[in-house]
C-alpha cells in the first residue's frame, strides 16, 4: 500500500466539535493538528499504554474525549474495542466486556464508573482506570484505588485539545486534586488582574500551550474573550485560555480544582449552563 499524499501541517485543524454555549448557542471549537497529536504522545508516557494493552471505548463521539480512545491505542499498536450505547448504560454488560476481551484499560466519566459498582462490580486487579469529564468524589477514588491497578485523574477543557492535567491517585488520599499539566501544557492560577496568586489561593486556572485551540468557529468575540494574550509571553500570538474554573496550586505543586467561577455545572462531563435553562423557564 502507498502512503496517501497529503500534505498536512500541525496549525491545520484537526476537528471542530461542539460544545455549549451561554446564551444557548453552542460553540464550535476549532482544534489543530498539533494539539491532537501531542495529546495521545503525552499519553502514551503517562498514564502509559502500549502493544500489549486492550482498551475498552465507552464514550460516544461527540465527546471529545472519544479521541484518546480512538487514537491513543493506534498509536502505540495496542486494540481498542468499541462499546455499543447499550452496553455503555448497562453495568453488567460493561462488567461482562471487561472481562470477555481482557480489557486493561477504561476511560469514563464519574458516573460510569458509579454505573458499574451499582450494579455489583467488584473491580478488575489489572484494570487501568482513567477518569475525567467532572470532578472525582473521593470515596469514589478510594473504591477504584481498592480495586484496580491504578487511577487516574484527568481534567481538561475542550478548547484546550481533551485533558491538560494528569494525577495518579494513591491509596489513602483524602484531597483528590487533578494533578500536574500534560506535556507542552502550561497552567496558571491567576486572580482578577491577570497575576499570579501564592500557593494556597484560589484564582482562576488558565491552560496555554501546544493544546490551544485556535477559537470558536464564527465566534471573533468570544474567542477574544476567552483566549486572551499570554501576559507572561514576549510572543505577541501566544495566548491563554480563560477556563471559568478556581483552582488553587497545594503546598507539593499540584493543582487541586475548586469548582467554577460562574454557575455552569457538569453532568456526565457534559456542560450545562444553569442560566439557559432558567431563561427556558
């Protein structure tokens, strides 16, 4: 077989996918090739697969957490199988899956893994377990950690190309924070004048590197308003993105996630925002 002659370089987008949006438009981030190869790389490293892993895909693709699931195993050679919606709703046929096809690794969201003790899992000793979309309850944490060969936690916007910080969780952590960025990734916890806050504080948490997304799709204000220029750059086109989230950096460097600055919430890691539906209403 011949390579196809394509040519395609890293600021060529890769995908644009939607998210929502709060004024009930949902915006549609436009995400570049360099994002998404450096994301499954980094991944590769931590929280590591390879050739010999099985991963079990259990997110529907209009999530863009679907990409690690579909290209991180690709790219090292390992196999991924693909969970019908049916059995993505069902504990027992997750649970029947896992075990059928010697699956080692799973990505889900809180609520899929809830999903799955509920409906009489005992865990899986050589399971890998990734976890992201929404904020990890700790006793949640405690029961995969029991359970499992590793956790770990993920968090990312999508205008940020899927996760940006990555922590494995350790038996006997009370406080679950979300870790350390991602390779090429940069964090910062800023307060409302664009500074950095000390250690302890909360601020806003902003994400700028490789990832960035190059904006909404028709949406020049928006964008603005949310990737703005980077004020610790001497690069006049770098920028950060403004995530709506409060952080504050712990005493060891990590970064533990405080919830929002506004009133968007998340529901099985899709973002909802209140104010749309009080206006439905």
């Amino acid at each position: 077989p011949r390579r196809p002659d394509v040519q395609v370089n890293p600021e060529q987008l890769a995908y644009v996918i939607y998210t929502s949006g709060s004024t009930g438009r949902p915006k549609g981030v436009q995400l570049p090739h360099r994002g998404v190869v450096n994301f499954p790389i980094s991944m590769r490293e931590q929280p590591k697969m390879s050739s010999q892993d099985v991963l079990l895909a259990v997110t529907t693709l209009s999530f863009d957490i679907a990409v690690l699931e579909l290209f991180l195993p690709l790219c090292v050679g390992g196999r991924v199988i693909v969970a019908s919606r049916e059995d993505s709703h069902d504990g027992d046929r997750l649970e029947q899956i896992l075990n059928q096809h010697k699956v080692s690794i799973m990505q889900a969201t809180p609520a899929t893994w809830r999903l799955l003790f509920e409906s009489g899992w005992k865990g899986k000793k050589d399971l890998k377990v990734l976890c992201g979309g929404e904020a990890f309850p700790a006793p949640l944490a405690k029961q995969l950690v029991d359970c499992c060969e590793s956790v770990w936690n993920l968090y990312g916007p999508t205008e940020t190309t899927i996760w940006s910080t990555i922590k494995r969780i350790e038996s006997g952590e009370e406080r679950i924070s979300i870790g350390r960025p991602i390779a090429n990734t940069e964090i910062y916890i800023l307060d409302s004048y664009l500074e950095p806050v000390p250690v302890g504080v909360p601020g806003e948490l902003l994400i700028g590197g490789i990832g960035l997304a190059r904006g909404y799709f028709k949406r020049p204000e928006l964008t603005q308003e949310k990737f703005i220029p980077h004020p610790f750059s001497e690069k006049p086109e770098d920028r950060l993105y403004k995530t709506g989230d409060r952080a504050r950096y712990l005493p060891d460097g990590e970064i533990e996630y405080l919830g929002r600055v506004d009133h968007q919430v998340k529901l099985r890691g899709f973002r909802i925002e209140l104010g749309e539906i009080e206006s439905a209403v």
